[in-house]
C-alpha cells in the first residue's frame, strides 16, 4: 500500500480549510482534513479518481495513479451559483450521523455575523449560550455554565492557548473577536484524550492564519466599539495590484506567498461620554484587546505559526480609583511532517491572567495567574479505518492569589503566599472503523499534578472547618519550588458510533476528566476580582464521569438534522464555600472550603436546518443539577446554582435576498436557584449573617427576543471593496430580566409575601427575626444597535 498526502487550501486567500473531504470514488473511502489542514489516506497500488470538496467551494475532481507514495496539495476556489436558491454546506452532509463525535457544537460564524449583536458587536460566547445543554449566568454575562458545571470548569482555548477571563466591561462582551475566528468547536462530552484540565466542556477557538495572495482588510464601527483587521503576504506579494482578467473583473491570483501576516485590534469608546462634562473628565472606562498571527510555510514538511493575544479592561475614577484586568496570550507551533502517515504539532503556549485594584491613598491590590506549557502531539494515520492520536504535555503555573499594599495608617499588608504547580499529562487515542457500520473511539489520560511550594505556609487548625475559630496548632513550610503533593489520576474516554441505516446512527460515549487548578467563586458568576488555586493539602482535584447516549437522524436529502441525547455526569470533590464565607485575601480560605458529591443529568433535543433560504436551529434541555457537600445544609441534598429545569433556544436566518437577510434569536429559561441573606445574629461575639436554605428560592422565568437585518453593498466583480449594515433591536418586548439583586430590611408594608418562588418586582422573605426587601435591578430595556462594517 501506499500514501497519498497534502494539505487544502482556499486559492482566495490561502487559508488551510479544516474539515475538507476527500473521498475515493473507486473504494468509497474518505478522510477530513486535520486542524492544520493537512490529509493522509493509504491506499493500494492503483488509479483512482479523488474528490476535494468542501463548504460553499467548487469541488475539485483529480485522476491519480498511485504507484508510489504521493503529495498533492490543493486549493480551492469559491463556488458562485446563480439561483433563487444557494445551497452551502459545511462538511459532508451527513456529518452528524456518520461523524464519530457526539455532544459537540460547531459554532457557524456565518450564522453568528448575522444574528442580533448587542450594541452593535457579534459576540461568540453569546451564541455559545444558546446552544442546548448551556445556561448562561443572567443578563449581561459572558459566563455559561455546562451540563450542571460551573464557569471554571470550561477549558476556554484561544489557538491552544487557555483563557482565563473571556469577558470584557464585567461581561458584556466576550474577549473574542469575531472578524478573526476561523472556527470554534464545543465539546459537552465525548471530549478527547487530547483535551484536559477542566470538568465540563472544552470552547476551542482557532484564529485566521492570515491571507497568503494579497493584502485585504476590514473596519467596524458600533455603538460601543470599533474594531479593524488586515491581513496579507509576507513578502513582494503584499505590494501587488489585484488583478484583472481580460474583461476586466478582479480576480485572484494563483500564487501565493509562503508567509503571511494577520494583525487585529479592538476598542470600545464608551468612556468618551465622560469628556462631555467638565467634572468625569478624568474618568474613564474602555477595553481593547490585540490578535495577531504570522504563519509561515518552511516546505511541504514544515510550517511554523507565531499567535499572540493581548485584552485589557480599565475602570478609573481619576486618580482616585483604578480597577483593571485582562489576559495576554502567546502561542508558538511547529507542524512537521515526518512521513507519510506521521503527522507532528509541537506547540510552545505563555499564558497570564491579571488584575489590579487601586485606592488612592488607601491600598493597591494586584493578583493573578501565569502558565509556561509545553506540547507535543502526534497523529498517525495506520490506515484509511485507523487513525492513532498520542502526545504529552507539560505545564508549569504561578498563581498569585493577592497582594495588598496599604498606604493608609492603620491597614496592614496582606501578601498571601505564592503557589506554583506543575502540570503533567500523556495521552493516547485510536479511532477505528471496526465494520462499515460500527466504529469506535477509545483513548486514556493520565494526569501527573504536582503542587511546589511558593515558598508556601500550610496551617493545621484547631477546629478544621470552622470559619469562627482560627486557631493554628501547627505549620509546615515548602521552600520554592520544591514537591508538597503530587495528584495522579487516569482519565480513560470511549466513545461508539453505530449507523443503523445512511441516514441515522446511534452514540455512545464515557469520558473522566480531571480538574487541577479551582477558580474562586463566591456566587454565581466569575468577576475580574476572582482568582485561581492549585490543588493541595485543602483543595482536592475535582473528578467528574460521564456518560451520554444519542440518537442521530438526517431527513429530506440532509436538510434537517436532528438529534436527541441523554447524558449523566457524577463530580467528586466539587468545590462549594460555608455561609459567610469572605474569600478575597483570606490567609484561611482553607477553613470555609467544602468539598463533596454533585451530580447532573438530563436530556437535550436538537434539531437544525442547514439548506435554502431560510436556516436556524432549535433546542431544547431538561436537565437537572444537585449537590451533597458535608459542612453545607446539615448533609442535606441541594440543587446546585446551575440547576435550570427547562431552557429553549430559537436561533434563525433568512436570506430575503443575495443582499438582504434578517436574523432572530429568542431564549427562555426557567429561573434557577439562589439563596438569601435574611438577617444577622452574634455567635461568639462576631457578627453573622443568617441566609435562607441553600438555593431554596427561585429567580423567574427568564426570556428575551432579539432581532436584526444585514444589508450588504451589491457585489460587484469589478469592485475592490464592499460593505455591510446591520441593524438590531436587543430585548424586543422589554423583559424585566434581573441582572443584580439587593436584599436590605423592609421599609414598606405593601410588598408580596413569597414561599419557594421569586417574581419581578419588589419582594418580602419573612423569617423570625425581622423582613427583608428583595430589590431587583434590570440591566437592558428594549436596546437598538447599529453597526457598519468595510471589508477591503
């Protein structure tokens, strides 16, 4: 046998496609291209013919005698059809059924651009929260939480690297640009080997590389931000002409340089307001983050990328206070081929996640996390039926939990010890193609964690668990960097796919993940002021198993796909704080950590149309999520802050026209968990408040409907540029959602007693002692955007 190889390229702009198929007409075999667009398929001796199609691309049809083994790389151009009807497709068309992976969301950027932006700015996350299994936080908030998994259990991936803190202005914007993602892939289980480090769900987002013919761009303006983009080769290439054909239109050119360049920047000018008046002029408030990429190609054999990342927020009173936070990421990768069938991607990763807080004359206060990490993985291709996957990674992190500086008399410094870890892992996986109807996934983690001193303190308590009493009976002390705990556990993952006919299959997949490093969370949704904790003597790793089952069905030619999936998913360890726990610069956080048993289940519907004028998708979740934790209501179960009974998720375009389309989203959930302060009492001498039963209320229902039209410039052959206008209306029918909400003592008798449930307004709790007012804060009435975007 031998080997054909390659990579796919787009001939518009030489951008490697990930996903395209190539199929063998002869022997009904076919592979997808791997992330970096690289194909090995192993044939026998032979001519065949092969076939290189993929999403809204002219196929590509090759006639080959493969004697020997063989590189043929291919570039693709856009496929234009004139039609009342344009059909586009993604991938093969039956991709959902016949495709290995279950409890995966391909994000369509193409739908994204096109559905109701929030001041004007298309945001990812957004429409990662519309997916079916995902609750989001409330309104205004770029948190989601995943099949009853909080925030810090989603490993978010910018180009491999992992981001912190994806939100900007507290959460209203995520710290995603859209105009720069190629593709961005959800996993809610089935998660491979590969992937590792959090509980729930993996968000992996992957830049543009940077287009390789000739220099292009795009500028946008809304009404929060503006945001421009450019990109080209790198080399006498960036200064060519575009040219013409003998009739005069624009065309591409066919050679492409073998370097290219991609450099975004964002900025919001929402401080801009306070110039206005003569008293703000020294505040501010604004967020910009940086992408950039250069990609190279060596040979067929070698190609490097250098990826960076920089986003900031700042929140500044004149010099009075300053609050500001942000992530900056670098990610350097080798792909390398070493034969035929071997393929390599080492990839070197810098990570840091910060924050500042400052009070003029008071203190300053600064914390954060950063990640040196290293990664190799291997993809071997045996067979057309057998595909291996195996690598290591490993990562080094310095987690700054704070460092208060008073400058007031009176206020002592607080500098909690430094903590450093390193971070192991070695995988491998192999997919098979067992019979033309029964394949299999099986793969096996095992992750090394290594807790290193800072140099670092551990106290012994008196009472462990007490948040009251304090008293340290002992101490050990670690030097820097040397060994206090190491953690081993095995991650094993499985997944099997049956197709029951060409149009429907059934899945099955297990996967353990293990989670090393805690975000500190009181509440419900991460704020910039959360920081990270490694594992350790206190803070055991979070396990979770999961099991889901699917049902996989295409109908009418692969225009509608639906899917039907139940899932189960046992935590231990999961991380949980005692009432009144205070966590920022607490030297012993450690006595109001609890630990214990949480587990989720539920079933997820979802159903998509993917062809003609008008597409969109439908989902729907019923899902449950509870907790035990010893220390927490007595042992008594208790739902989790995530636990929302039913969501529904309409997501729809439609095409009025080549230029015009309208776009609509339309959420509901029902109110999920919390708990309220209902007054205070001294116990000891100390102050205490006193809180309802742990997540006994409910907020309500939530639900919002937005909408947008595009209108796009008429494209023209002989045009060098074109534009688009979207304009949206957020919140259609003005729903009072709560964003914040206040509990104080009662001031007025004509409120409404409650019992279990909590709707808008202003509410009682009644207990012994006295009453409290329930004060609900709405963030966004009925909200219209409008926003331009130039592409050069």
């Amino acid at each position: 046998k031998v080997s054909l190889t390659g990579t796919v390229k787009d001939n518009k702009n030489g951008e490697d496609i990930i996903g395209a198929i190539i199929s063998i007409k002869e022997t009904k075999q076919g592979v997808a291209t791997n992330p970096y667009g690289f194909y090995s398929i192993t044939l026998p001796v032979g001519s065949y013919t092969v076939v290189y199609s993929y999403i809204g691309f002219r196929a590509v049809e090759k006639k080959i005698d493969l004697q020997s083994d063989q590189a043929i790389n291919i570039s693709l151009n856009e496929e234009v059809i004139t039609t009342e009807e344009v059909v586009v497709t993604e991938k093969r068309a039956d991709a959902n059924v016949a495709d290995m992976k279950m409890s995966k969301v391909e994000i369509n950027m193409a739908q994204l651009k096109k559905l109701p932006p929030l001041f004007g700015e298309p945001d990812l996350i957004k429409l990662v929260q519309l997916q079916p299994g995902v609750v989001t936080a409330g309104e205004g908030s770029s948190a989601f939480f995943v099949r009853g998994g909080g925030a810090d259990q989603n490993l978010i991936l910018y180009d491999e690297a992992p981001i912190y803190d994806p939100s900007h202005l507290f959460g209203l914007f995520s710290a995603f640009n859209t105009s720069i993602i190629k593709t961005s892939e959800l996993y809610k289980g089935g998660i491979p080997a590969n992937y590792g480090g959090r509980l729930s769900s993996v968000l992996d987002v992957r830049s543009i590389d940077g287009n390789t013919k000739r220099f292009t761009g795009a500028a946008s303006v809304g009404l929060l931000a503006a945001r421009l983009n450019v990109q080209g080769p790198l080399g006498p290439q960036l200064f060519r002409k575009r040219k013409r054909d003998s009739l005069g239109n624009y065309v591409e050119y066919e050679d492409g340089a073998k370097a290219s360049f991609m450099l975004s920047a964002r900025r919001s000018f929402i401080g801009y307001v306070f110039q206005f008046n003569p008293d703000t002029r020294n505040n501010d408030v604004y967020f910009y983050d940086i992408n950039g990429k250069l990609n190279w190609n060596i040979d067929d054999k070698n190609r490097v990328f250098l990826s960076f990342y920089s986003g900031r927020d700042l929140l500044a009173f004149g010099n009075a206070f300053k609050f500001d936070w942000g992530n900056n990421t670098t990610t350097l990768r080798w792909n390398h081929l070493f034969n035929k069938r071997l393929f390599s991607n080492t990839t070197g990763i810098f990570s840091l996640y910060d924050y500042g807080l400052a009070l003029r004359n008071i203190f300053t206060w600064n914390a954060g996390i950063t990640e040196f990490s290293l990664k190799q993985d291997f993809t071997y291709y045996i067979s057309p039926k057998n595909t291996l996957s195996f690598g290591i990674t490993s990562a080094i992190r310095q987690f700054q939990p704070g460092d208060f500086k008073a400058e007031a008399p009176g206020i002592p410094n607080i500098n909690l010890d430094r903590l450093k870890a390193l971070d192991n892992a070695i995988y491998i996986s192999d997919k098979i193609d067992l019979t033309p109807k029964l394949s299999m996934e099986l793969g096996l983690r095992v992750s090394v964690f290594s807790n290193l001193g800072g140099p670092t303190t551990f106290f012994k308590y008196q009472s462990p668990g007490s948040i009251q009493n304090k008293t340290k009976i002992d101490s050990s002390k670690y030097g820097d960097f040397q060994f206090v705990e190491t953690f081993v556990n095995p991650e094993p993952r499985a997944s099997f796919r049956y197709l029951i006919n060409d149009k429907s299959s059934l899945k099955l997949s297990y996967n353990r993940m293990v989670q090393n490093v805690h975000q500190i969370i009181v509440g419900v949704v991460p704020l910039p002021t959360s920081f990270w904790l490694p594992s350790t003597k206190y803070l055991k790793p979070q396990l979770a198993d999961q099991i889901a089952l699917g049902y996989f069905r295409n109908f009418k030619d692969n225009m509608f796909e639906f899917s039907a999936e139940v899932y189960y998913k046992e935590m231990q360890n999961a991380v949980d704080f005692a009432g009144n726990t205070v966590a920022l610069l607490n030297r012993d956080l450690p006595q109001s950590i609890r630990q214990g048993r949480a587990w989720s289940y539920g079933l997820e519907l979802f159903f998509l149309k993917t062809k003609g004028k008008f597409t969109g998708q439908i989902s729907y979740t019923l899902a449950w999520a509870t907790r035990n934790i010893p220390g927490i209501e007595n042992g008594k179960d208790y739902f989790s802050t995530f636990d929302r009974r039913h969501s529904i998720n309409v997501v729809a375009t439609y095409d009025i026209s080549p230029r015009v389309s309208v776009g609509g989203t339309w959420t509901y959930g029902s109110g999920r968990p919390i708990t309220f302060g209902t007054g205070s009492s001294i116990q000891g001498g100390i102050p205490v408040s006193v809180y309802t039963e742990r997540n006994s209320y409910r907020l309500a229902d939530y639900h919002r409907l937005d909408l947008s039209v595009t209108l796009k410039s008429k494209k023209r052959l002989d045009r060098w540029w074109s534009s688009e206008t979207n304009f949206s209306i957020y919140n259609v029918y003005w729903m009072k959602n709560p964003f914040s909400i206040t509990v104080q003592p009662e001031t007025t008798n004509n409120k409404t007693n409650i019992d279990g449930s909590l709707a808008p307004g202003e509410l009682v709790i009644n207990n012994v002692n006295q009453s409290s007012e329930v004060i609900l804060t709405y963030l966004f009435p009925i909200l219209p955007s409008i926003s331009y975007t130039f592409n050069f």
